[in-house]
C-alpha cells in the first residue's frame, strides 16, 4: 500500500451541510486512526427502499432549490401563421423574503421572448431585463403568498432547434417566463450561459393549470398527458392541463402525428409519429424500457408520459417527455436514444440536478439505464458490448484530458469531446464502477432510495451519498470523493462506515450517533453509553476525559489509548476517535477494561453487551 493509498482511507465519513452559492458543501472530519478500507464486499442491506431505519438518522438532504411552492396558471395561443405564442401567466409562490424577485426567460438571443407587463393585482410593476433575468423588487410583506400576473410573446424560431418549429413539428419548450430558482441560504441561481450543448436551465418544481390555444387537427403531446380538448370557433381548440409537480412544462404537437396509447403497467404512455409503420418499433422499445426501469429504479410519480418523433431535433428531455428525432432509425441508433431519453424521466424528471453543473449525474445513469435496457432485451453480451464503448471513451479521456474533472461545470469544458466523454462515458463507468463493488441488488436498492428520498427535488453528489450510505445503513463516501480527481487518476472505491446495532443488557438501544464499523473496529459513542449505564461524564483540560460510578473511576485521553481504572492501566488496541462530534470508544473498552459480557454478530452487525450483576 502506497503513501497515496494510506492518506485515502482517511477520507470515509462524510458530513453534509447546507452552506454557500450551490447550497451544500462537503466536510471531512479529522480522523486520525486508520479507517475503513475501500469496499470489495458489503455486508447484506438491512435498510432498504421500504424499511424503517430504526437509528432515525441521516435524513435526506435539502433539496438544492429552495421550494416556494409555485403555481402556474397559464393561458397562452399559438398563433402557427406568425410562429408565435402569445399567453398569460398568473404564478403563485410564497415569498422568498429576498430584496429582489427573480424571473427566467430561457429564449434565444436572436430569438427573445417579450414581457409587456407584469402586475400584482391591478397594479403594475415595474421590472428590468438583465440576460436571462427578469427582476423586479420584493416589496411584498414578509410571509404573504405573492402572485403575479405576466403578459408575454414568444417568438417560435422556424429553425431546427430544441424549441422551434421545422416540417410542421412544433416543439415548445421553455416558452413562458418562468419563476427563478434560490439555494438553501436564499441566493438566486444565476442563469448558466448557453454554450451549444447540453442544458443550461435550472428548474423550479411546480403545479399547473394550462389553457392552449391552436388550430384543430394538431394533436399535441405534453407534460401531462393529451389534455381536456374543447373546440372553439373559428376552427381552434383548446387544450386544458391540470399537472403537479412538474420540472417544466413542455408540448410537441403537428397536425402530421399519428398518435397511440398505451398502458404499461399502469402508466399510460402517448406515442406520437408521423409514419404510422413506426408505430412498433417505438411501442417495443418504449415497453422493455419503462419495465426494465421502473423494476431497477421504482415506478414513476406520474400517471403519463409522452414519447414524441421530430424531423429535426436529435433526443431531448423534458418534463414527462422523451423526444427523438426521425433520423434515429437508420442505423437502428433509435434503440439506444430512445431508451437514454425514457430513462431521463427518472434522472432528469423524476429527480433532478443542477444541469450545467452536474449534468453528468442524471446522463451518466441514464447510459448506464442505456447498458440495463440492452441487458434485460438483447442479452448480456450487447449489454457488454456498450460498456466497453464507455470505458473506450474514457480511456481516451484520460489520455486527451488528463486533468479534466468530473467537477468541471458545463462552460468549464475544453470542447464538445470532454463534455461528452465526461458527463456521459466516465460517468456511466462510475456507476457501473459503484455497481460492481457493491452488487446488482444493493446497487438497485441505493437507486430506490435516490427515488424515494429526492423525487420532486434538485440534487448533487452528496445527496448520491447520503442515499448509497441509507441504502446500506451506514455513512458512505463515493461521488463525492469522485468529483475532484483528475481523469489520470483511477476511480476511488466507495468507502462505507456500517452502523450497528446496540443492544444494552438485552434492551435495544439507539443513540443519536450510533454504533459503527470503522475498519474491522466497531467504535460506540463513549457519553451516550456510559451515562446509560449510571456513570458521570466529564471533560476535563487537555481532552481528558473521567467516568465515575460509586465503585469506579476511569480516566481517558480524546484520541488516546491509554485507560486507567481504580488506579490500573490498560491499553486499547485502537485509540478514540471523534465522530460527528462525539468521542467514539472501540468494544474492547467495555470487554478488556470494564470485563463486561460483550458479543459482536459481523454479519447481523449488532452488538450486545451485557453488564454483570455486582
């Protein structure tokens, strides 16, 4: 073991707290001892996806967008002659208690959406446009639901782009204000720069209630569903749709589709195409997908979800929406895009990031969901087949960029092949990396838990930590530890600390900070278990630490591993550690020193001690 791998193991308890610009930022307590080695084998999961964690600890961390529970009611026309969108929107939101109100246009530069008016109530407001910023001060009272209503137009581009209209395909993506996004201390995001690839957006999970105007005989798809469809005179129709908690709300719509439902086990799928021949092909991919993902991650939120063909736009994800374009099928590219965007309405939709700076979380999962589609369809080998690819491009990575970071935000990358090889190549190999370290069934259970800890919220690496470590009932260190190691350098191995149960005098017992396995060591809070046990705490100067019942005095050293009782020195195999603030003791304090009754079950990672009668 080498002097680098030695200073690695002492990086394996992570601590999270809610600081700065990004919200979150990651703490290593200073541990002196020797910890856990990086993970070949974990001990079997006793905290899955549906179980109680008896411990109540290690809640899951704050989302990284403040939620100010948002609602949109929107009234809005296409007006197709004019490639235009003119609408109304009322958003309401609690009060961010900020001096200024932020609202994000995401248009293009040669392309810009209009804000004519915004007013509260009858009173108009008063408000300036800075990039992709709307502000407007905050003069509202302190705890008072604000609501605004806002008078837009939107330009439709009549070009090949995300949001655009080309061949009579419309899709409108990001085409009303929406209202900005703050971190946990109460910072606004401040839009990323487009850079010509990925997603520079951030989101504001919300409700809506969405009135659409446009001629009859389009059929459109949405973020939610079809809609309520009224005809109106004039040959128009109206569209109505009632959505919660959604990223963004999106349509795709032509008169030229060719629409089908289907039901795959309760989640209602709306196919849209223009050659009606393709119908099958989509329909087979879109079923093995959704199975083999809603299996390995947990069944989606939402009653529905669209999946929609364009002549133009390669793949793209909105919220409930998979897009991909007609060119997709030569080659047969279509059975590895339409299952990366399928796989997007989990890591994207379901549970989302911060897409220009840790857009490699939700596509590198969704690569790697890529490998389990191919897997649970056509067989292991093709599976293997595209792992490789993936590990080709980030052998290719290291060698072109070899101190390039997974850290790296999206304006940070050189040019379009470190943004793809790192966000999409090397991350799915660290998922596939966590995935052989730990199995295929905890792997699916850490997963689970992403789902059901951060559905409806933003994430980072940590929040991927703190659900690996409930996962597997411990504190792990992975993605973090990722983040900031150069291409060269290998992937760290995921570092876990298990907790364990204690069980005082038969008695189950749960402190605030338990029991735990550090290295082959299980360390146990010192205070917490002696004062249950009757002795007095105290510290005294120089970290020394005594515990007095009537018949007995010990003295202790922090981080030491000398012991004195009734006069008599013992030493421990281990020092003390702190942990999350508490002085943790190894077992062989209570077993060497005290001569309790002390028995460890490895594989049930539960503790006893049993005190002996006087």
């Amino acid at each position: 073991m080498n002097a680098m791998q030695k200073t690695s193991l002492l990086l394996c308890l992570t601590i999270f707290v809610v600081t700065g610009a990004i919200g979150l930022a990651v703490h290593w307590p200073k541990i002196e001892a020797r910890l856990q080695q990086p993970v070949t084998q974990l001990a079997p999961s006793q905290s899955g996806t549906g179980d109680v964690d008896p411990f109540g600890l290690d809640p899951p961390l704050p989302s990284l967008v403040k939620d100010l529970n948002p609602r949109y009611a929107i009234r809005a026309e296409l007006k197709t002659n004019q490639a235009k969108i003119v609408g109304s929107e009322t958003i309401q939101f609690d009060n961010p208690g900020t001096p200024e109100i932020h609202l994000y246009l995401y248009d293009y530069s040669w392309s810009p959406m209009r804000v004519l008016s915004i007013r509260h109530g009858e009173a108009k407001l008063s408000f300036q446009r800075s990039g992709r910023v709307v502000r407007l001060a905050n003069r509202f009272a302190e705890g008072e639901r604000i609501a605004l209503t806002i008078e837009f137009e939107t330009t439709v581009p009549r070009s090949a782009t995300r949001f655009g209209t080309k061949d009579d395909i419309w899709t409108l993506t990001n085409w009303y204000p929406m209202l900005g996004a703050l971190n946990q201390a109460g910072k606004w995001y401040e839009p990323p720069r487009p850079v010509g690839y990925g997603d520079p957006f951030i989101y504001h999970y919300a409700d809506y209630d969405v009135r659409f105007l446009s001629p009859q005989g389009y059929q459109w798809l949405s973020s939610w569903g079809r809609g309520e469809r009224t005809r109106l005179a004039g040959g128009q129709q109206e569209l109505r749709y009632q959505g919660r908690d959604l990223l963004n709300f999106a349509l795709v719509g032509s008169p030229l589709y060719h629409v089908e439902q289907l039901d795959i086990d309760g989640l209602t799928v709306d196919i849209a195409v223009r050659d009606k021949s393709r119908l099958p092909q989509v329909k087979a991919i879109a079923e093995a997908a959704v199975k083999a993902y809603a299996e390995m991650f947990g069944e989606l939120p939402y009653p529905h979800v669209g999946i929609a063909e364009t002549g133009h736009t390669y793949a793209m994800e909105y919220a409930n929406l998979a897009i991909f374009s007609s060119g997709m099928y030569h080659n047969n590219e279509i059975d590895h895009w339409l299952p990366h965007e399928i796989a997007h309405l989990w890591w994207y939709n379901s549970v989302a990031t911060l897409e220009s700076q840790t857009g490699w979380l939700d596509e590198g999962l969704v690569e790697w969901s890529v490998y389990l589609y191919l897997q649970k369809r056509h067989g292991q080998a093709m599976a293997d087949t595209l792992m490789k690819e993936y590990q080709r491009d980030f052998a290719d990575l290291r060698q072109r960029y070899p101190h390039g970071k997974l850290s790296k935000s999206l304006s940070q990358f050189s040019d379009f092949y470190e943004f793809d090889w790192t966000w999409y190549s090397k991350a799915a190999v660290l998922y596939d990396h966590l995935r052989r370290k730990i199995g295929d069934s905890r792997f699916a259970s850490f997963l689970q838990r992403v789902q059901s800890d951060y559905r409806g919220k933003v994430i980072g690496a940590e929040h991927l930590d703190r659900a690996l470590g409930r996962a597997l009932h411990g504190q792990a260190a992975y993605f973090v530890p990722n983040l900031d190691k150069a291409n060269r350098e290998p992937l760290a191995d995921p570092v876990v600390q298990y907790y364990v149960s204690t069980i005082l005098n038969g008695v189950p017992y749960y402190p605030a900070t338990p029991a735990r396995e550090v290295g082959e060591t299980v360390y146990l809070p010192l205070r917490d278990l002696m004062e249950r046990l009757g002795f007095a705490v105290t510290w005294g100067e120089a970290g020394t630490i005594r515990l007095q019942t009537a018949d007995k005095v010990l003295s202790l050293a922090e981080k030491g591993t000398e012991v004195t009782l009734n006069g008599t020195t013992y030493r421990l195999p281990q020092p003390l550690l702190e942990i999350a603030d508490r002085t943790m003791v190894p077992l062989a304090f209570f077993r060497d020193v005290l001569k309790y009754q002390v028995e460890y079950d490895n594989a049930g990672k539960t503790v006893r001690i049993t005190v002996p009668p006087k």
